[in-house]
C-alpha cells in the first residue's frame, strides 16, 4: 500500500487531537465539519485503518492515528519554518550579505557599520571574505559575493557601483621626522624614503595610483604591513613614512608623536564606491547598509572633532 499523505492530512489529525472534536477542529482549520468529517473518512479508507474512537469524548486517536499525530508535530513545525523563510525572503527581511574589500583600511570603519546592521537585519546572513580582495569584482558577478567595497568603479554589465563618500589620502610620518616641517608632500619627496604600505597590489594603493606611478617616481624601499596598528607603530618609531585614508589618521591627527601632511598642494580626494549587483539594489537590507556605510565616517570624523 503506497500512502499519498498530504499536509492537509497532518494538520487535520493534529487539529483534532487538540481540539477533541470535529466542531472545533473544523473552526481552527477555516472548513466546515461536513468537509472535516469527509476528509477524515477519505484518510481512513486510504490507510485501512480507524484513525480515531469514535465514541469517546473528547475524541481520541486510536493507536494508528498515534503513529500519525507523531508524524504531524515533526514535520509541520519544519513545513511552517520554511514557510516563515519564504516570507522572510519575499519581505526582505532575511538574505545574504557577503562582502568582499579591495580596501585594505576599509575595514576601520567597516566594522562598526557591520554591527549597527546585524542589529536591524538579524536574520541576514553576513560575512566578509577578504580572500578575495584582488578578484573580487569578477565574483560579484558570479554571485559568491554581494556586495564589493571599491575605489575603482569599472563599467561591468548587471553591476551598479553606488557612491559611499569622499576621502583623502593623507601623507602621514614620525614627528621627528624631516619632512614634518613642509606643508605637504609631492612624489620627489618619497625617493628616499621607506614607504610602508599595506600588503595590497601597487595600483590599488592611492600613494601609487594617484601620485607616485603618475611621477614615475619609485621609492627607496616598500615594506609591506598587514595591520593598521602596526603600520602607526612604525612610523611613531620613525621606521618609515605611510599614506592612509583620512578615516585611519583621525585617530593620531592630534597626536603629539605623528604629523599629517596633504598629497601636493591642493591634497588628493578619492572616492569609495560599493559595487552590488543591480537587482540586488532594490533589497531593503541592501538600501540600509549602505545608508550605514554612507554615515559611519561621519560619525567618525564628529567623534574626531570632539576629541580636540
């Protein structure tokens, strides 16, 4: 005998265990107790067996309807999850945010903004893959990732790259140190100097994109260095020079031990773009954690300013 249980089925032997009755049930299911007592006789000829005692009140199941009822309260509560994530899905309220961040300092303000958004999203899937920082725009179009924090907009079909905010990369060194008494920094003043950077390809560094490779000036040795805190430590220690985003420096600007300097004259402004792909743009988590990302560096650079 092959069963062809339905759903129905379960929720109508579970409706009436708990309501002792067809009336009740009937009422809790939204049918009437003619239809009820119809599908009961219909799953009773199916599986060949009574599923209830019929003359006891409230109604009980028999032995068989048991084996049923069992059934019913392991599989409907799964049914009635999937179905809140269905819901959840088609409400926006549940999704997936992977990030990926071809700005290696990004993460200093990436972090505070990633909290406030688990705050409000809770049952959005978030994680940050920086394995992918040098590809990272390739797998957004491949759908591994969601969401790319860049400051190299391409023109790539079925991607939007939406404006995050202005920055400036600031020249930062040792206050002992010589260059701690110009107004600012040009690309012949980095000949002879140690330039620590991040571990990041030279044409993504806006030291290298924006000042020095225009130039064709190479410095007189590049050290690489995975941690922000480490890359101040150094300099502090007059073991070389740095750039950094404005976000970074704020925090040692007023720093007795540093000084800060523009690139050229007139400085250097950059800007950050999160790269989505179209259709995800109009996901209301989406919209939000961009407004985040959009506002978190002002909230640093107010905090900045009420330190001084």
């Amino acid at each position: 005998m092959k069963l062809h249980l339905e759903f129905r089925h379960l929720r109508t032997i579970k409706a009436i265990h708990e309501c002792g009755g067809l009336a009740r049930a009937a009422e809790r299911l939204h049918i009437t107790q003619s239809a009820l007592s119809h599908q009961v006789k219909n799953l009773e000829a199916q599986v060949g067996v009574e599923l209830f005692v019929r003359r006891s009140k409230p109604m009980k199941l028999s032995p068989a309807g048991q084996r049923l009822l069992r059934l019913a309260e392991q599989v409907l509560p799964q049914v009635e999850a999937v179905e809140q994530d269905f819901d959840a899905l088609k409400s926006g309220k549940t999704g997936r945010l992977h990030i990926a961040i071809e700005c290696h300092a990004c993460f200093e303000w990436l972090f505070p903004v990633l909290e406030q958004f688990r705050r409000a999203w809770p049952d959005v899937d978030v994680d940050i893959r920086p394995g992918l920082q040098f590809q990272a725009l390739p797998a957004l179009s491949r759908e591994e990732v969601d969401l790319v924090v860049s400051s190299d907009p391409e023109d790539l079909p079925g991607i939007e790259f939406a404006p995050l905010f202005d920055y400036e990369p600031v020249f930062l060194a040792s206050a002992a140190h010589p260059l701690a008494r110009k107004p600012y920094v040009t690309a012949e003043d980095f000949r002879d100097q140690t330039l620590i950077t991040y571990p990041v390809d030279r044409p993504r560094l806006d030291v290298f994109s924006q000042l020095l490779m225009p130039a064709g000036v190479e410095p007189a040795s590049v050290r690489q260095v995975e941690l922000t805190a480490v890359i101040l430590l150094l300099v502090a220690s007059n073991r070389g020079v740095s750039v950094l985003p404005d976000w970074v420096v704020r925090e040692v600007r007023y720093n007795s031990d540093y000084v800060t300097r523009p690139l050229t004259e007139h400085g250097v402004t950059r800007r950050l773009y999160a790269a989505i792909r179209e259709p995800d743009a109009a996901r209301p988590y989406m919209s939000h954690v961009l407004r985040l990302m959009r506002s978190e560096p002002l909230k640093l650079q107010r905090g900045a300013e009420t330190t001084v």
